[in-house]
C-alpha cells in the first residue's frame, strides 16, 4: 500500500507540474522520482501473488470441482514463476510420455467408446474441456506422445477409418488432428488384413460361378457372422412441460439424471435452455410488473412484456 501511494503522489505532482510552476530541473527529478516509485511498485506487486490456484476433479461422474492452493517462492514475473510451478508440480504437461497417454485412455475407456478409432480432433478437445483428464500446455504435447507412440508399437494412426487406409504402427509419422488413433490390437489388425494376399473363392460348376469373386463370409444360418454396428446417435432432445408448484423438484431430476450424463461424457456439448410463458387475461398487477421488470434482466439472457 505504500509503495501505491509514494507512485500517486509523484505522479500526481507531475501531472500538475504547470499548476505547481515547477521548474526544469524539479520536472527532471520529479520525473526520476515516479520512475523509482513505478519500478518499486512493479516490484511490490509481483511478491503480492504468492499461491497458484488449481482446479481439479476427482471423480468424473461427480461434478464437484476441488481447488488447491500452491506457494509460489521465489522471484520474478508472477506469470513465469506460475508457468514454472505448474510444470514441476505436474499440473500443465509441456511434454507427455506416451506411456501416460496409453493408460489414460484405458482408464477412462476412450478406446472403448469409440470403437477402437479415436478422432484425434475429438480427443484433443475432450482433453481442454474436462478437468478430470490431464492437462496440456497445447496439441502439440498430444501430437507429439501420439508420434512417439505409434513408433514404440504402444497404438497406431492412420489418416482416415476403416478398412483400406494405410495404418502406421512401429515406424515414423507426423500425426495432425485431423487423423485417428489406433487401439494397437486394431492397428494390427488391420495391417495384418491388408498384407495378407487375396484369397479366390472356389468356383461352384453347378452355378456355373466364377472363381474370381469373393463374398463375404458367412455362418452356417446365411448371415454375416457379426453384425454390423448401426449408427450412433448424435443428437439428443428434451422437452417436458412442469407445473410450477413442481420446478425445483423436476429441475433438479432432470439435471441429476440426465445434464450431469451428458455433461460428464468427453466430446458432447450440452445446452439447457429454460423457458417461462405466462398470461393474464386481465394483465399483470403493479407490484408483479415492477417484479418482473426489476428482476428478468438479471436472470435471463431474453425476455420481453407485452400488453
């Protein structure tokens, strides 16, 4: 505080040099002095930010945030010794070992919901939008574990799904958001269906078939022997009329039951829109108009009152 005050009073001085009729020599040391008192109270506020605030969640399905306070010694520009403590404490990873990368995404069953192919766009975002996943200075840590690990054989990548793409698995690669990582039993998968060499289909004399048309397997009963996936949804709508007497009730089941799924679920953008419809057939009283008035622009993005 009083390094504050010292820097306003020098410079409130120079500002009303003309009105105090200071001289040449008393601007020059005037202007000296508020340099002095800046540079001190520059340096006054940099010791002031003494702890780093983290947030962190530690349980997925729970969304209750925890937030620790962490000391910051030293010296220097507040920014830097954050930046510096973040790093060593492990809160922001400035490099990733593609070992972490591989045991996340097992723990918290990527491979699993994705089927085995995960958009490497999709997982970046699901990294900066969920505090309960690591936390990376940028894409190019995730980019860079996801190369390192495609050369150990850890997963592979290929640039788009399915079968018929060149698959990437214990060799270079420049990997970019815009491809897919690889389960490495899937990657190996596929690597070993498009080595192997194209088998012919016996022909059948009596269908007069040829040999050179392969179908595709089948079990004894004539079907495919695994089905194919349908696909999945993407969207997701509800709508539900409640009586007054019983919003809170059902505005804390719908948030419990179904916003905190969607919420905790990496990739999926949730948007609960409220709406309130009233009418009076002999119009609103006084005392409810100035309520309404005084108190909608507070609460809503939108509202409106019409004769």
């Amino acid at each position: 505080m009083e390094a504050s005050r010292r820097y306003l009073a020098w410079r409130s001085i120079l500002e009303d040099r003309e009105r105090l009729n200071l001289g040449q020599a008393d601007v020059r040391q005037v202007e000296a002095r508020v340099k002095e008192a800046s540079e001190t109270l520059d340096l006054r506020l940099e010791e002031a930010y003494r702890h780093l605030l983290a947030f962190h969640q530690p349980d997925p399905k729970a969304p209750q945030l925890e937030m620790s306070a962490i000391r910051l010694l030293g010296s220097g520009k507040p920014l830097e010794r954050a930046a510096a403590k973040a790093k060593n404490e492990g809160l922001v990873y400035t490099e990733w070992h593609p070992s972490f990368l591989e045991e996340t995404l097992k723990n918290y069953g990527f491979f699993a919901a994705r089927g085995q192919e995960l958009p490497l766009g999709w997982l970046w975002e699901a990294f900066a939008t969920y505090p309960y996943l690591p936390k990376l200075k940028d894409e190019a840590v995730l980019l860079g574990a996801v190369e390192k690990g495609v050369r150990e054989g850890l997963f592979g990548y290929t640039e788009r799904p399915g079968e018929g793409a060149r698959v990437f698995l214990r060799e270079p690669v420049t990997p970019n958001l815009s491809g897919y990582l690889l389960e490495r039993e899937r990657a190996e998968g596929l690597r070993k269906k498009a080595e192997e060499p194209e088998e012919k289909a016996p022909k059948d004399p009596a269908e007069g078939g040829r040999d050179d048309i392969k179908g595709p397997p089948t079990a004894p009963s004539g079907e495919p022997p695994f089905p194919f996936p349908g696909p999945k949804p993407r969207r997701y709508y509800l709508k539900k009329e409640v009586r007054p007497a019983n919003l809170v009730r059902d505005a804390s089941l719908l948030a419990e039951e179904i916003v905190r799924h969607l919420a905790g679920e990496p990739g999926v953008r949730v948007r609960v829109v409220l709406e309130v419809e009233a009418e009076a057939e002999e119009g609103f009283s006084t005392e409810l108009h100035r309520v309404l008035r005084e108190n909608s622009p507070h609460i809503a993005d939108e509202y409106s009152l019409e004769a």
